[in-house]
C-alpha cells in the first residue's frame, strides 16, 4: 500500500465516522418509530450552524458551541415530533405519506437556514489546524480530533443501549411496540429519548463535519445518501451495522477518487449497498437494535 492509498483510508475513517454519528440517529429513529425521516440531513446541517452561531456570534469554545448545536438540534426534533409525527401515528399515516412529509421537512429547514444565515460557504472561528506527521502520513489535527469524538460517542450509545434501563426499554420497543406497551414500557419517554440520543449524535456529526470542510446550507443533503446507505447496508435499525456500513461507505468513497473523481462518491456509496444486497438482500447484519 502506498502512501496515497493510506492517505485516502485515513479520510475515508474520518467520513465514515461522521456518517455513522449520522446513520446511527437515523437508523434508530427507524428502528423504534418506523420513520424513514429524509430530514435528517438537514437536521445535521442545522446541529453544524447552531454550532457556528455559538461559536462566530456567541465566542464561545468551539466544544461547548458543540453541546449547544446539539441541544438546540434536539429541541427542533423534539419539536417536530410535538407537531408532526405524533399527530402522523395517530392518524396512522401510511410510510409513504410519512416519507413526503419527512422530504417537506428537509426544504423547509434547508430554506429556513438559507433565509437567515445566507447560501454561502462559513467557517468556525478556530486558529489554523496543523498537520500532524503520523507513520509518514500528514493528517489534520482536526481530522483527528473528529475520529476521536466519534469513537467516545459510540462507545456511550453502546453503554447506554446495553446497560442502562433507557436501552433496555428502547430495545423492546423496537421488537414490538405494542408488547413493550402492555408490559409496562413508558413507550412516549422512549420517544424522547430517541429524538434526543438521535439529534445529538446528528448535530455532533454535523458539527464535525463543519470542522473538516466548510459549513454550508446543503451539506447535510449531500450526505443523505450514504447515510440511508449506511442505514440499509448495516441492518434496518441496527445501530452497530449503520456504524460498519458507514465505515466501509467512507473508505470506499475515498479510495475511489483517484480513479473515478470526487463527484461520484454518492455513486460508490449506492453501488456498494446495491451489490451487497444482492448477495444479503436484509444487509450485513440482522436488523433492529
């Protein structure tokens, strides 16, 4: 392997680190709620301006702007919850009704943000990142600090999904709401607690995200592709499986950009789920959490 392959793995870790703090959050929200929400990217683009916000405006520490993104990204999902998809499961609104809504839902935010901080290209105010030489190879100091985040975030969700008696609920709810019900399950705390663990993770992916390229209105939509990829490929509802598949989407797409270009990463990403779901049609490893 030379220098340049392992070069491209390394950004390619870094991505697939970001879109699995993303995929993680949206193949929960699936697993528990049955909601493919295709606003999520746009949810992770909100999580990366917050951020920007507290830290340009605010001058606060680019760490705590991070909490602060994410706890405003939950109060919007929390939100949306509160007036659109409770109302939607009441109702009992079909999937692909739920699909058009999530979709109308990802304009709306997208165009809000437009509205109010513009269309262009922003940064957060941080003083230039070094390179750091690493077993030959120059990676960003931000690149690891983005790695770094990512692992501590999952090894939590790992925690709390395994061991805590908020996982332990979640999980029952996700075989079957209905049973989870009758036995005594809160089932609308565990709705809370999904937006609220799944806004988290995707604001924080969209915070990290902001630090390795530019903050920008449509960065969350670019990478609503491999996200559901990710989500499809690991296993519907599995959060570890969206993590490996998010890995292998972002080295895959990496690597590929010396032979085929960077505008067809998304295409890497949707053959590789395309040609393992032709050998596994249900993904890499069993659905739910």
């Amino acid at each position: 392997m030379d220098v340049q392959q392992a070069q491209l793995i390394v950004n390619g870790i870094a991505v697939g680190s970001i879109i699995a703090l993303a995929a993680v959050g949206l193949t929960l929200t699936y697993g528990i709620l049955r909601l493919a929400n295709f606003a999520h990217g746009d949810f992770m683009t909100l999580g990366a301006y917050l951020t920007l916000v507290a830290n340009t405006v605010g001058n606060i520490n680019i760490w705590l702007s991070m909490v602060l993104g994410a706890l405003g990204t939950v109060v919007a999902m929390l939100l949306s919850e509160k007036l659109l998809w409770s109302r939607m499961r009441a109702n009992r609104a079909t999937s692909t009704t739920l699909i058009i809504l999530s979709i109308g839902l990802a304009l709306f935010i997208r165009y809000a943000i437009v509205f109010v901080w513009g269309g262009s290209n922003q940064a957060y105010n941080l003083p230039i990142s070094p390179a750091r030489n690493i077993f030959g190879l120059k990676i960003p100091q931000n690149q690891i600090i983005v790695l770094a985040l990512a692992v501590l975030a999952i090894l939590s969700l790992h925690y709390l999904l395994q061991n805590t008696k908020v996982g332990k609920a979640m999980r029952a709810v996700a075989d079957d709401i209905d049973l989870a019900r009758v036995s005594g399950i809160n089932v609308d705390q565990v709705i809370i607690w999904t937006w609220t663990i799944a806004g988290s993770l995707t604001a924080l992916g969209g915070s990290m995200y902001g630090l390795v390229t530019a903050v920008r209105p449509n960065m969350g939509w670019f990478l609503i592709l491999p996200m559901f990829a990710s989500v499809i490929l690991g296993g519907i509802g599995n959060p570890y499986g969206a993590i490996a598949a998010a890995l292998i989407i972002g080295i895959s797409q990496e690597v590929s950009t010396p032979f085929l270009g960077s505008q067809y990463k998304q295409g890497v990403a949707l053959f590789i789920m395309i040609l393992v779901l032709l050998i596994r049609p249900k993904g890499l490893f069993k659905g739910t959490i």
